[in-house]
C-alpha cells in the first residue's frame, strides 16, 4: 500500500463490479439537486410539494454543504456512464443534554435502485461520520411502505427502534416513521 495515501474510512466502498464513492457536492451535480425539488416523486416517498429549485445553489455557494452541522455528500458509483447517483445527508440533532447525533437521509436517482448501491452508501456515511466526529449514535427514519429503504438500513448495520407515531404529513394524511439506528459501537458491514 501506497503509505503517502492511508485508508480513510467512509470514503470509498469496492466490490468486484463497482466502487461507490462518496465524495463533496460539485457545481455539475446541482442539475440534480434542482431535479429532487421540481419532478414531483423523483425523490420517492419523500416528496412534500415543489420546493425552490435555486436553493441548491444558495447552499453550494455558502458552505459547500458542508456545515458543521448539516451536511450533504454526493454518492458517486465507478465505473459510471457519467454524473452523481444520489445524495446522502446528514443533521446533527442533541436528545439530552450534551449528546448530539446525526440522522442521515438518502435519495439515489431511479437508475441506480435496486442494485446494491443504497446500503453501501449508508453504511460508508457512518464510518465517516463515526470516524470523523465523537457522535455516538446515528438514525435514520423511514416509511412503513418503504421496504427497499428498511432492508437498506438493516444491511448498513441499522436496527428497527420503533415506530414514531404521525411524525410527518404525507400525502394529505399523518403517518408514523420508522426510526433505526446504528450505534458506534456496532459492526459495519463493509
Ligand atoms: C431506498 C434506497 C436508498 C435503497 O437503495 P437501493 O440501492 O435501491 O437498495 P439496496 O441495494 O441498498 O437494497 C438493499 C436491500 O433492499 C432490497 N430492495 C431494493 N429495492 C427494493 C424494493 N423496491 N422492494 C423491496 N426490496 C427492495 C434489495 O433486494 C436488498 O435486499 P437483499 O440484499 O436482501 O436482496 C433507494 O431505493 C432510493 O433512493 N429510493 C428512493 C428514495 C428513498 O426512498 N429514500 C429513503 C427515504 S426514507
């Protein structure tokens, strides 16, 4: 191994026929962005009514999305015909009184679902958060009908909590959320 390049965790994930890559939100990917807010269901279950197509761009030019506590990374798959796959974010939120965590959420573009790409980028988000900064605990909150997403988190090395009761407004009706977690101390898959 090259010693001037060390492994750095949570960056890049092989397996014989493809690489997930996670790497910073460039100006190309920002047609993306703007497409999860104006296609009504590209972003799946998630979808909550148009949103503002320029904020993507506001966001890229303050931080990168890259804030300290909000944060938004590309999942980039190789070899690719071209472009991002998805977005993966991540907002810190504190349960008591000094113990921030991070709920992390993923949207990969219709293309690249159902091939194995959603689970490795969820579990790479956690070692790199794990590795990058002391949260002890990550969650991610899904739908009752999402079983692509459910069977996701669990091969990222997330457990089923429990169920949250009307937590969101979807669809002209309140429904419960799913929340899963992983914590530092259980194994990643990868
Ligand atoms: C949810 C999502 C991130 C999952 O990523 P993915 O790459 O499609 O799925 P994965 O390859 O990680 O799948 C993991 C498991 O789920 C299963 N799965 C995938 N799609 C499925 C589907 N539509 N229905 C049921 N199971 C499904 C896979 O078979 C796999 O399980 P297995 O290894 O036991 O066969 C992706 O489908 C997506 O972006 N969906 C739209 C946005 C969304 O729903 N985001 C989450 C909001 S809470």
């Amino acid at each position: 191994m090259d010693s001037s390049h060390p492994p750095v965790a949570g960056i890049v994930h092989e397996a014989p026929d493809s690489t997930v890559r996670l790497r910073p939100v460039a100006e190309d990917d920002l047609a993306m962005l703007r497409r999860f807010a104006v296609e009504p269901g590209l972003v799946g279950l998630d979808w909550a009514g148009f949103r503002d197509a320029a904020a993507p761009a506001r966001r890229f030019a303050e931080d990168g999305y890259l804030g300290e506590r909000t944060g938004g990374l590309i999942v980039q798959v190789e070899p690719a015909q071209s472009g991002p796959a998805g977005f993966l974010s991540y907002l810190q939120g504190q349960y008591g009184g000094r113990a921030p965590y991070w709920e992390i959420g993923i949207v990969l573009l219709p293309e690249w679902r159902g091939r194995g790409i959603g689970w490795r980028a969820q579990a790479l988000l956690c070692d790199y958060l794990f590795s990058h900064t002391p949260a002890q605990r990550i969650q991610a909150g899904t739908h009752a009908e999402n079983t692509a997403e459910q069977r996701s988190l669990e091969k990222a090395g997330f457990r089923l909590e429990g169920v949250v009761r009307a937590c969101e407004f979807r669809a002209g009706a309140w429904r419960d959320g799913w929340l899963y977690s992983r914590l530092r101390d259980d194994p990643s898959p990868l």
